[in-house]
C-alpha cells in the first residue's frame, strides 16, 4: 500500500464517521416569542388587549358593605337595623370595527344581608354597535334623562324602572343635540294587580313592548333632556324633563314628571313604597296614593368641599302629598374608597306619617 491510497483510505473513512455523527445531532428547538399584555387606551382606562386577538377587555367591580336604619320605602317602618353587603364584577370587551366599536358590557351582582336574604343575579349584559344597543339594561327612561340625584335613596319618589331588556338607539349629533328611542320589556310580573289594583303588571298573551323616547341639547354648562315612557300593558304612561347646570364645581339639577292618569301607577309613574304608605287604618288599599298622582318634582345640588369630599342634597314632592329629602357626604380618605352617612326623611300626608332612615356606607371600587 501506498502512501497515497492510505490518505485517501483515511479521508474516506473519516468522511463517514462525520456523517453518522451529524445525522445523530440534537437540535434545540427555537423558543416561542413572549406576547406581552398590550395596554389597550382608546375605549378608556383599564382596557387591554386579549392575546392574540384585538379585542380589548376591561374587568372591574366593586365591594360594599353599609348599615341601614330603618326604611325609607316602607312607611311605619318597624325595621330597627340591618347590615347588607354587595359585590359586583364588571366584564367589558370592544373591539374596532367598520361601524365603529363592538361593545359588551356584563355587569354580575351578589347581595347577602343579616337577615339572612341572599341573592345573586346578572344585572346588566348587553351589546352595542354603531348606536344600537340590544340586551339588559336600566331603562333609557333613566339612564337618558339621569338619575335623581347622588343619594343612595333617589327613587324613594319613584323616577323610573330599571333592569330590563331593550333595544334602543341611541343619536349624538356632536354639537350638543342627542336623542334616544328604545322599545322595552313590559317586564310584567305574575301579579295580575298591585297596589291595590292601581298598577296592573301583568297580562295574558301580551307580545307589545314598552316604548320610551327622547331627546336634549346641552351646551356649556347647561343641558335640557325631555323623556316619555308608555306602558303597554296598563295603556298610560309618563314624561319627565330636566334641566341641569353647573357652576364651577357646584352641580344641580331640577326635574318634573307628568303621569298621564293620577288614578294609576305605570312603569314610568309607579312607586317603590310599600303598600303602608297607602294602606289607611282600616286596611284599605288606595294604591294610586303610593305613587306621583298626577304629578312630582325633584331637585338636588352637590357641592365639592375639597378633593376628598363632598355634600349632596335631593328633595322630591308628588301631586300625592309625599314629601321626601335626603341628605349625604361623600368622603374619600384615598382613591377608590367610598365613607358615606346618608339620612333620609319621608311624610306621607295620605296616612299622616313620616319616617326618618339612615345609610352608613363603604365601598371600593376598582
């Protein structure tokens, strides 16, 4: 052999062993890139982005615990204390799309009081688009026109139905004008009567919805909103205008509600009252005396005393001779928790009654 055949004899040979060495090399595989939670700023603070997707979700809630004394809807109260506790989780979603954003918003609750009342519900769930919004919500015949008042007790005078489920659009025009329409469920219960057959809440084979309307201008400092409900199963309804303004950071409003029949109760003229503020003493029922009349009014101012608090005043009047003012403090001792006393006052000339009840409040949100 010679020298030449042996290189090339040792080539060869180590050519081969290369080759079986690299059919037998590992190969790490290559990590997966981290997606990180993307903050999500155009529908408001706390969205972000799901991963993977462009859908921008938002979860929220809040804790309450509050001491009650007395009611301020039953009249003669006898209910001495109570501690009632609420919790509710909010779960938000948008997303961009060609009609403008897609919305939900689903609002869960859960309530527990030591009287030992539970009671857990889904509050809220709807979906929005383009201006439309169908699923459960509290009525447009609140929710345009505005709650009444910053106080715990604001529906002590009933000033509309809440938590029901609807289809509404609703119209900005962006120089201030804004108007809504929403056709309602008659949310009708299986009393056939109430109060004392003042308010008729429910009927065989009723397929028509409630129907609410409205519309308002605000510019500066001053917004008008005029709002009318009918329900379609009593057949009457109610309208309710309002006017708010602001000066510097004092707040107040003034608002007026015309029940289109004073002799009966609807769900936009009803009452949250018990029967006692209508029951005279040889038990008799006069249940359109537990509701507006022909008429009510309300009003209220809260007034900022510095960063961390605030003083809130309502009072309310109806045709029916009830009387109602409520009085509260907001404190903030830090961002997203609530201290709040609440004192409510109530005269029911009808049964010649009044019943004063309070709210000591805490909450946090977040």
């Amino acid at each position: 052999m010679n020298i030449k055949s042996l290189f090339l004899g040792s080539a060869a040979t180590l050519a081969v062993v290369s080759g079986v060495h690299a059919a037998d090399a590992i190969v790490s595989a290559e990590p997966e890139p981290l997606e990180y939670v993307r903050i999500c700023d155009a529908y408001g603070t706390g969205y972000f982005y799901i991963p993977g997707t462009e859908t921008c979700l938002q979860i929220g809630g809040m804790v309450r615990t509050e001491g009650q004394w007395y009611d301020a809807y039953t009249a003669r109260s006898k209910v001495g204390t109570k501690w009632y506790n609420r919790t509710e989780l909010n779960v938000n979603t948008a997303t961009d799309t060609e009609y403008g954003p897609l919305k939900t918003q689903t609002v869960f609750r859960w309530e527990w009081n030591d009287g030992g009342d539970t009671e857990a519900k889904l509050l809220w769930a709807n979906i929005t688009l383009g201006g439309f919004l169908v699923g459960k919500q509290d009525s447009q015949y609140n929710l345009y026109a505005g709650y009444a008042g910053d106080v715990v007790n604001d529906d002590a005078i009933y000033d509309g139905p809440n938590e029901l489920n609807q289809l509404t659009y609703s119209y900005d025009a962006g120089n201030g004008f804004t108007a809504v329409v929403s056709l309602e469920d008659s949310n009708s219960s299986d009393d056939e009567d109430s109060y004392g057959g003042a308010w008729r809440t429910s009927k065989a084979n009723h397929y028509a919805p409630n129907v609410v309307a409205g519309f308002g201008y605000t510019t500066g400092a001053i917004g008008f909103k005029v709002v009318g409900g009918y329900d379609s199963i009593v057949e009457e309804g109610a309208i309710k205008a309002r006017i708010d303004a602001k000066f510097g950071g004092v707040e107040a409003f003034l608002m007026g509600g015309w029940n289109t029949n004073g002799d009966k109760l609807n769900q936009y003229a009803g009452s949250n009252q018990d029967e006692s503020a209508c029951t005279t003493a040889d038990g008799v029922v006069h249940g359109a005396k537990c509701g507006w009349g022909d008429w009510a009014v309300w009003g209220g101012v809260g007034v900022p005393i510095n960063d961390k608090l605030k003083w809130n005043l309502q009072l309310a009047y109806t045709d029916s001779k009830i009387f109602e003012a409520t009085t509260n403090v907001k404190f903030n001792p830090v961002k997203d928790l609530l201290i709040m006393p609440e004192l409510t006052y109530m005269h029911y000339d009808f049964i010649n009654d009044d019943t004063v009840a309070g709210v000591l409040r805490f909450e946090r949100t977040f």
